[in-house]
C-alpha cells in the first residue's frame, strides 16, 4: 500500500507511588515546633511562590493523584472542567478509571508493514491534545535504509511526495512502557510511576520541571513545556483523562500514556485504530489469546535497548 500525502488533509509539517515514608528520618525523636520567625519566613516564602505562580491556591495545594481520596479527586476533576469550559468554551470529560482488573498492557509494531506515512503521528496529537506551537509530537517515525539498522544513520526528516520509498523501511518510536523503567528511578517528587496495568504515567500538577526522568530515558519518549501548550479551542479534545490528555500546562514534562483515556474503557489507542495498513497491535499481555501474545510467541520480535535491562513492553517484529 502506498500513501500519498497530498492527499491527506490532516498532514501536518512498577514503581510505587510516593508515600512519604523517610522524609522526617533527620528529625526522628525530636518533637521541637519550629520558632515564630522561622514559621513566618515558611508562610512568606509559599505567599511569594503564589505570587509569581500562575496556579491557582486550589492547584498549589492540590495532592498527588496517589495520595487523594475520592472526594479529593472529585473536587479537583470539577474545578478542571469548570477552567477547561472556560478557556476552550467546551465541556470536558475528565475520566478518573483505575487499572482494569487482571489486564497489563503491551504493543507490538510490525516492522515489514510499516510504510512510514505517519499517520500514527497525526492521531496521537490530535487525540492527546499536544501543543501546536511549540510543536509536540510524542511518536517518532524513523526512516532507515534497507539492511541498515544504526540509528546514528537514519532521520526523521524524510518529505517525499509518496511512501514508501523504495530502498527504505521505517521504524515509529514512542515511550516503551518499560517494566523496569528508568524514568520514574529519579523523579525527585515521584510525579511520575508505572500504574498497575502497566501504563507508565505522569502527574502533571506535582511534576516540578526538573527533566530528570528526560535524561533517564533511553528512548527519548519524553516532551518538556518550555512554554505554555498552544491548542486551538477547535481542535481541542474535550474527552480526557486526568493522567492523560487532559490539557498540560507550562514547564511540565508529558508523554505517551497508550491514550489511557481511550484502554481504561474498552477502545484501542488512536495510533492503532488509524493506521491504514494494521501494524499496530497492542492487547492485554497476561491474556495468553490476545492478538499481542500470540504475536509474541510465534514471530520474531526485538525490543530497544533491551541490554539495558529497561524490559519495554513495547515489541517490534516481523510478521514473515
């Protein structure tokens, strides 16, 4: 199957949450309050953060998603869709679902019947509400020779009129989804951990902007918000999810969640369901009949990096 762009009216150019345990080792066995001048330079420090902050005293106060009770979640979900309804004139969605029971997710991309058109890219920005401008795309299609598997040679910036270019194959990159992943290691704050499905997730509002788990990941599946995200409210999508695609917010780190809002309900991400040739596949890993495990068993596969001991629960594989 060949794709032309021209024709394509969409082309665009495991670890645990934190639990405060061992925060107060240095203070074990005093019980001293601190003194009146120390407590007041405390409470002029966070008055001036407020101050120069453009959060709200709601979103500086506002818990880890790990630590909130359900009236906690449902009072912060309101006052999301009540600024949401707001700035983009829409009414949100903004889902809550935990972890399917017995499910841990996985995806497979079948190198051979990639055609490198990108339609995967187009999808994921459009469903998980990435920034326009500054430009934020969380799927990388690498474009590489035949034979040649350096990655020092290959190059997202291929522009041809068609694709597949003869003499080439592709190979997309996203967030692996690692089962022993680096990123969430050096999260100072632990804004970021791996859910028990599996989906490697970030807290948008406790994440601090340090980029730390940027530099730990091997697979460069991360994206920073050096300014604020720029949607336009008609293209903005309004059925989102907390850990997800709801709308980000400067000097944050984001990143591929498996379109959480769309697999904690029963639906494929978006990158699966577009793709005009089926080279995405991704299913439930502990379901020895799903279409991923099968492919697992009986195909040749690989995963990136895997010297590194990260175990993505991303898959690539050929399918003859």
């Amino acid at each position: 199957m060949r794709y032309d762009k021209s024709s394509d009216p969409d082309s665009l150019s495991g670890d645990r949450p934190y639990d405060n345990q061992g925060t107060s080792s240095n203070l074990e066995g005093k019980n001293e309050l601190p003194d009146r001048r120390t407590f007041l330079a405390g409470v002029a420090s966070v008055l001036g953060m407020l101050a120069v902050s453009s959060c709200s005293w709601q979103e500086f106060v506002q818990n880890n998603f790990q630590r909130m009770t359900k009236e906690e979640i449902d009072q912060t979900v309101e006052r999301l869709k009540k600024e949401y309804r707001e700035k983009y004139g829409k009414d949100f969605v903004v889902g809550t679902e935990g972890p399917i029971d017995n499910s841990l997710f996985g995806y497979a991309l079948d190198i051979q019947r990639c055609i490198g058109c990108r339609r995967c890219v187009y999808a994921c920005v459009e469903e998980n509400n990435q920034s326009r401008d500054p430009q934020i795309q969380y799927i990388r299609v690498l474009q590489f020779k035949d034979g040649d598997m350096d990655f020092e040679h290959s190059t997202i910036y291929y522009d041809p009129q068609e694709v597949p270019q003869d003499g080439y194959y592709y190979m997309p990159v996203q967030c692996q989804h690692c089962a022993n992943p680096p990123c969430t290691k050096v999260c100072p704050v632990r804004a970021t951990w791996t859910e028990p499905d599996g989906i490697v997730v970030v807290d948008y509002n406790w994440c601090i902007g340090c980029r730390y788990c940027m530099a730990a990941c091997p697979y460069m599946g991360r994206w920073f918000n050096f300014a604020e995200p720029v949607i336009p409210a008609d293209k903005i999508n309004p059925v989102t999810h907390y850990l997800g695609n709801r709308p980000r917010m400067k000097n944050v780190v984001e990143k591929c969640t498996f379109c959480i809002q769309r697999v904690r309900v029963g639906k494929y991400p978006a990158c699966v369901e577009v793709c005009p040739v089926g080279a995405r596949k991704f299913g439930n890993l502990l379901d020895p009949d799903s279409e991923i495990s099968k492919i697992i068993r009986n195909k040749r596969v690989f995963r990136l990096k895997s010297e590194l001991n990260t175990q993505p629960k991303f898959y690539y594989f050929f399918a003859t």
